[in-house]
C-alpha cells in the first residue's frame, strides 16, 4: 500500500502505508483509485504553501469506493463509489452561520492541515463524501474538485449569458472557469504567455486569447461590452501587476474575482475601484459545490476528458511531480492511478 507525503520541503517520499484503522464516528474508510496533483501540491513539496504544516500526506483531489462504514453513518455504504470534498468545516461559527464553510475560522483541508488523499485508504467524514452516478467513470469524478472551484469564484462574481469574462491564466485553474463560464453562455477571453496553453482554452470555447508578451491586453480587450471593457475579470495567476490591469481595463460595475494570490502588494487605485463602483472578491476552495459538478459531468454538461494529459502509477509519483515541473506545456491535469 503506497503513501505520499511531503515530509519537509524539498522532500517527497513514496513508502508503504500501514493497515488502516477502521473509521470512526460518522466517518467511511476509502479505498482511493485516482488523484489528481494540484498546483497546491506543487507548492506543499516546495514550501511555499503557507497553509501547509510538515510532515503531510499530501493530495486533496481524489475518488476511490467505500470499504467500512463508521458508526452513525448512513446514506453510504460498502462499494459505492464517491469523491471527496476535501473542506472540513466546524459548523459553528460565523462564516459556517452564513454559508461559507469553505473559510471557516477552524477550516481543515485534507492534504494540507490534516493528512490527504495521496495514500491507498484514507478516513474521511461521511459528510464530505458525494456519490458517483454509475454512468461516470471514476478519473472524471476526481476532476470534479477543481471544477467546484471555479464554480466557487463565479458564483462570488455572478456570472450569466449577457457577460464578458477575462481569464487570467490557461492552467487547469483557468480552463477550469472557462468551461464554467461557457456552460453559462458567457464571452471568454483568456490571457496566458503560453502559446500551447492559449490553444487549449481556444479549444474549450474561448472567443479570444490574447499572449501578453505579443499583444497589449488592455487594448485587446478594449472594444468589448460596447466599448467598457470585460464584465468580470478572473485572475488565476496571482500576480500582483494584475489586479490594477483588471482595476483599469474591467467595466464600470463590474466584478473582479481573485483565486491566485501573492504576499507582494499591489497598488490599486482607490479611484478606479470607487469610480466603477467595482466589486472585487476573494475565492477560496468551493462552498459544497461538488454535488453540483458532478450532475454536470454526469449529465455531460462539461466534457473535460482531455484535461487528463497523464495518468502515472502512484508508486511512480516523483516522475509525476517532476513531469510537472520539466514540461508544463504538455500537462494540464496529471492523475496519479490507486488501483493498479
């Protein structure tokens, strides 16, 4: 049974997993078959993920089937099939009163504050476990946490057929709001200085891309919604030159909504943010929108089969990271495979 942890930064170790205990309380004991590696991941094993505590198992996309039920568990039994919410939330307190678990003040993620998915078993709460409809193959399921995030910032912004969206960003985080965006109906604009990654957003419906090393992306994008510029903005980069490009190139009364962050400041115009009367927005995780996702995949609504460019063993997984690193213009989503 294999385990991948990052045990300090710098420091990926693939060994063998114990027998798992039996689940506790109102938890299912998984049997992982696919997980996906986020750029989180990426920036557990370097140390710049500042959520991160050491030594983690790391992981936080993943699918498998039930093996044991837990005491008080219902709804969910041996063999079936789910993926995972990776948020635990208290319940309690005050952003968990008003509906947004995804920042609560005890949050948990799995793989990051609490041992992950990157492991053969792994206890979770039953309560963040979403069944798989039989007609979804399970490596598609496991996609179903970075589309919940995109979901997540979209629904911060609002997002509706009459909008203009500038994505920033052609990495799984933004092809991922670009398909949501378009099963909105959308206009999309993706910018990205990677020709490759420009060319898969094209093929996932985007309208326009724009290379920010060619092409001066304020005046691309200047013509649109009569003249006012893009209605929402999404910054997937996280650079802090950005926000004050979205400040001035977004339409009066629109909406910015940030999923990338940097420590760096960045200087914003008060002026510009008041004269728009804009609206900007943080994003973090996905407040319970997997359910949702998963009926979108299962109903064929988002078709993202190709964003899997690799599928490696689990036991292979450093060839996996470093994959990742060495050549980021053929991967997008790269699945480490559990079940063999």
């Amino acid at each position: 049974m294999v385990a991948i942890a990052v045990s300090s930064p710098g420091v990926l170790e693939v060994t063998r997993q114990s027998e798992p205990a039996p689940p506790g309380p109102g938890e299912v004991l998984v049997r992982v078959e696919r997980a996906g590696i986020c750029g989180s991941d990426i920036h557990i094993f370097h140390g710049s993920n500042p959520f991160a505590r050491y030594p983690r198992v790391i992981g936080h996309e993943f699918a498998g089937h039930v093996v044991a039920v837990g005491s008080g568990v219902e709804g969910l039994a041996s063999g079936d099939r789910v993926v995972i919410d990776p948020v635990i939330a208290c319940g309690h307190c005050y952003p968990c009163r008003v509906g947004r678990p995804n920042v609560c003040s005890n949050l948990e993620v799995l793989g990051v504050h609490r041992d992950g998915g990157f492991r053969d078993y792994v206890a979770v709460p039953a309560a963040n476990c979403v069944a798989i409809p039989p007609n979804l193959p399970i490596e598609i399921a496991t996609l179903a946490e970075p589309f919940s995030v995109a979901a997540n910032v979209l629904s911060r912004t609002g997002i509706d057929a009459g909008d203009t969206v500038l994505i920033y960003g052609a990495g799984t985080v933004g092809l991922t709001v670009l398909q949501v965006a378009r099963l909105h109906d959308a206009r999309c604009i993706v910018s990205d200085v990677d020709a490759a990654r420009l060319e898969r957003a094209r093929g996932y419906g985007a309208a326009l891309v724009l290379n920010p090393r060619s092409t001066d992306v304020p005046a691309a994008v200047r013509t649109e919604n009569e003249g006012l510029g893009p209605t929402v903005v999404i910054d997937g980069a996280g650079i802090p030159t950005l926000l004050e490009e979205a400040c001035r190139l977004i339409s009066p009364a629109g909406r910015i909504g940030l999923l990338g962050f940097s420590p760096a400041p960045c200087n914003v115009s008060q002026q510009q943010i008041v004269a728009k009367e804009l609206s900007i927005v943080g994003s973090r995780l996905n407040r319970r929108f997997i359910p949702q996702v998963v009926q979108w995949l299962a109903e064929g609504k988002i078709k993202p089969a190709d964003m899997i460019t690799q599928t490696i063993p689990a036991s292979e997984a450093r060839a996996a990271f470093e994959l990742i690193e060495k050549e980021p213009q053929n991967t997008i989503k790269v699945h480490l495979d559990f079940a063999h």
